[in-house]
C-alpha cells in the first residue's frame, strides 16, 4: 500500500469513527467519488444493509448526463438518492463523505440530497 492510500485510508477511518459517535441510530449516507463516476448509498450500520442507492450509472440518470464525473451529474445522484431514501421512509441520515474534501461534486450531492429533503 502506498503512503497516499495509507493516508486516505486514515483519513476515511477518522470520519467513520466520527460519524458513529454522532449518529444515534441513524443511518448513513455514504458517498464513492471515482473518476468517471459518482454513488450514494443509504447504509444502516447496525444490520450492516444497503437500504438505498444512487449512482450516476442508473439508466433513469445516465441517459440525460454528459459524463458521470461533473457536479450535474452528482446533483442528480444527489436528488435521486433523496427520492429513494424518501420512499423507503427514511428522512434522517448522517453524510459520510468518506475521506473526500466537502466541496466540488462531493457538495454538490449533498446539497442536492438536502434539497431533496434529506435532514443532515
């Protein structure tokens, strides 16, 4: 492993241990940045289950994007991933930006997610 995924890995490690203590019960909104592409996932860490999920590669989002890596596509993986988490009944989430820095697409699928009526 090299010394920037080490790094990472810490960084992502301390997040988690964070959230855990401020979560109470909720579930958490987890989000994978890659390089071409942006996801969400809706996660009750007590059972260990997905309970929603959103990705810029869904056929309803994927058909109206450009490309998968910009902030239009993480505010419609935002919005998506509020929808679905709505349906399921669920309004309260914790948002784990998994070692990311909180700003570009990263924001951009949270602001989203809010907008969509996500409480976080």
């Amino acid at each position: 492993m090299t010394k920037q995924m080490q790094l990472a890995e810490r960084r992502k490690a301390r997040a988690r241990f964070r959230l855990r203590q401020a979560a109470h019960g909720r579930p958490r909104l987890s989000v994978f940045r890659s390089s071409q592409h942006i996801y969400a996932q809706v996660i009750d860490d007590a059972t260990g289950t997905t309970l929603a999920a959103a990705s810029s590669l869904d056929k309803e989002i994927k058909a109206s994007l450009k490309t998968g890596a910009d902030k239009a596509a993480a505010e419609a993986v935002g919005k998506m991933i509020a929808e679905r988490a709505k349906a399921k009944g669920i309004s309260k989430v914790i948002f784990d930006r998994g070692g990311y820095l909180f700003h570009g697409r990263v924001k951009a699928l949270a602001d989203a997610a809010r907008a969509g009526g996500l409480d976080f």
